[in-house]
C-alpha cells in the first residue's frame, strides 16, 4: 500500500482526477489524504466532493473548510450568517444541496493526523512548543514565525529540528514546494500547496517512492 498526500484543492476538480491518474491512484491499494481546503475559491468544488465520495480518503481540516463548516451549520440550524464575500455565496450555494453528507464529513475531520512515518497537518505546528502546544489557530493558519500577522517572513518551518519527525503540511500557496531534509537525505518537512487554484500546480507526495507527482492547472488562476 502507497500513501498518497495531495497538497490544496482548493475546488479544482479536474486536477484533483489528473493528478490521481498520474499518481497511478488505487483506491484498493492505497491510502489517499489530503492536506485540507479541498472546496473553496476553485471552480468545481462539487466535483471535488464526488471524487472525495468514490475513495477511502483521509484528511485534516484546513482554515477554508473550518469557515464553511461554520456556514454549513449556521444552515442546519436556521440560521444562516450573512456573508459579503462573493466567493463564500457562491460556495455555499453550490454545496447546500449536498449539505446532508457534506456537513457530518466535515465536523469529524481532526486537526492532524498521526502516524508513525508522518504527521499531517494543515498549515504548520507551533515550532517551539511542538504538537502538543500548538492551538487551533496556529494548525489551522500558521506561517511565519516569529508570526509577523502576515505572509511575509520566515517560515514556522525554518524553525523545525531535521530531528523531529516528518510532517506533511499545506496552506501556504505564497511559499510554494517545499522540501527540506536531513544530511543522510530524508525528509523532515513536505509543503504541498503550490497554489492549483491561482494557475499553477495540483502537488502530491508518494511517502514509500519520496517522490513528487504535480500536475497543471487548467485554469489562468483566480
């Protein structure tokens, strides 16, 4: 069995099945997680959900997924929030119909994942005080550290000992790859968001081959 991490999705369906077929993906044989915001801002989230719905997939909750979430069951309960941002209706517009199944997939997904190879998260850990000191802010949005409350700076990454175990993570499209590694050549740090969505890639990575599979965006980008 492979396991397969495939970096944001960020609604770009098409891609998402691109890159499965490349990665030769089998939903019998291999385990397939995503690093979170497999719905948002791109062009056919519902296509993304279908193909989510035909595989055994695992994932950790991404910032997007946590704001639709709030959306989803502000829906449920009867009161639906009032949003501005247009990105947001048209999201939540596309997805309503499949809220039944959508909402309780969404409200189980965990903030990591952890396994004895691997921890998957999101965005990042808290570099100084580890997993267990990292909050959920800090899973779901981290960046830069020393945090700077923007895009710009140094990595939480570039604070990260080779020494810890391997960690898989996404949500920074502005960094792009990223792949760090100890002298003898493993790695210890995998970044998979390289921004599909703003015209670029659809990353994922083999964990048994440590290999990269990318594919293109159909898109100009949003």
């Amino acid at each position: 069995m492979r396991t397969i991490i495939v970096g944001d999705i960020h609604g770009c369906g098409a891609e998402f099945e691109d890159l499965l077929d490349v990665a030769g993906y089998d939903s019998n044989e291999d385990r397939l997680l995503l690093t979170g915001d497999i719905l948002s801002k791109g062009p056919d989230p519902i296509r993304v959900w279908e193909r989510i719905g035909q595989t055994r997939t695992e994932m950790v909750l991404g910032n997007h997924d946590d704001r639709l979430l709030t959306h989803l069951r502000g829906i449920a309960d009867g009161q639906p929030r009032k949003l501005k941002n247009q990105d947001h209706v048209r999201l939540l517009k596309l997805v309503t119909p499949v809220i039944e199944g959508l909402l309780p997939w969404l409200g189980g997904i965990p903030l990591f994942i952890s396994d004895p190879k691997f921890l998957l998260v999101h965005a990042g850990i808290n570099p100084s005080k580890g997993l267990e000191g990292t909050s959920r802010d800090e899973f779901l949005a981290i960046r830069t550290w020393p945090p700077t409350g923007g895009i710009e700076g140094p990595r939480w990454h570039d604070s990260l000992s080779p020494d810890s175990r391997l960690i898989i993570f996404g949500h920074d499209a502005p960094g792009g790859l990223v792949e760090k590694r100890r002298p003898d050549g493993s790695p210890y740090a995998i970044g998979l968001d390289t921004g599909c969505v703003y015209g670029n890639q659809l990353s994922a990575y083999i964990l048994e081959e440590d290999r990269f599979v990318q594919v293109e965006s159909r898109s100009a980008g949003t």
